[in-house]
C-alpha cells in the first residue's frame, strides 16, 4: 500500500506542475494574441509566433520529432 501511495504522489506532483505549465502556457498565449500584433512589422509578428504557441508534451514531442527528421536529411545530405 505504502508502494502505491509513493507512486500515486509521484504521479500527481508530475501532473500537477505539467498542468500548471499548460495553463500558464495557455493564458500567456492569450495575451500575446490579443494585442495589435497584427499592426506590427513581418519580424515582430514571426517572433510573437514563438510566444503563442502553447507548450505542451505534445508540443514537445512534435518539435523533437521534426528536429530528428530535419537532421537525419541533413545527415544523409552530407553523407552523398
């Protein structure tokens, strides 16, 4: 029982602080987003594309799974 309860403390510190990122992340977003970034230079709106993006595992994931692929063309460009 003792091993469970560690587990499920685990579990839900892990959980806990993920989520509080995501709202954070989302709530960060939001405000990037209702600004007049539309009136702005091309550059500035590119970069406020950055702060937009909700962090997340999926986000995460996606953005590692690109970089992998972008390399191993990169690796395979070179290597010809």
């Amino acid at each position: 029982m003792a091993l469970f309860s560690s587990i499920a403390a685990q579990f839900y510190t892990v959980s806990s602080y993920g989520q509080r990122l995501i709202d954070l992340s989302v709530s960060k977003s939001m405000a990037a987003h209702c600004q007049n970034w539309f009136d702005g230079p091309i550059r500035y709106q590119k970069d406020l594309l950055l702060i937009i993006i909700i962090i997340s595992l999926d986000t995460c994931k996606t953005l590692v799974s690109i970089a992998y692929r972008f390399s191993a063309v990169m690796r395979q460009t070179v290597a010809k």
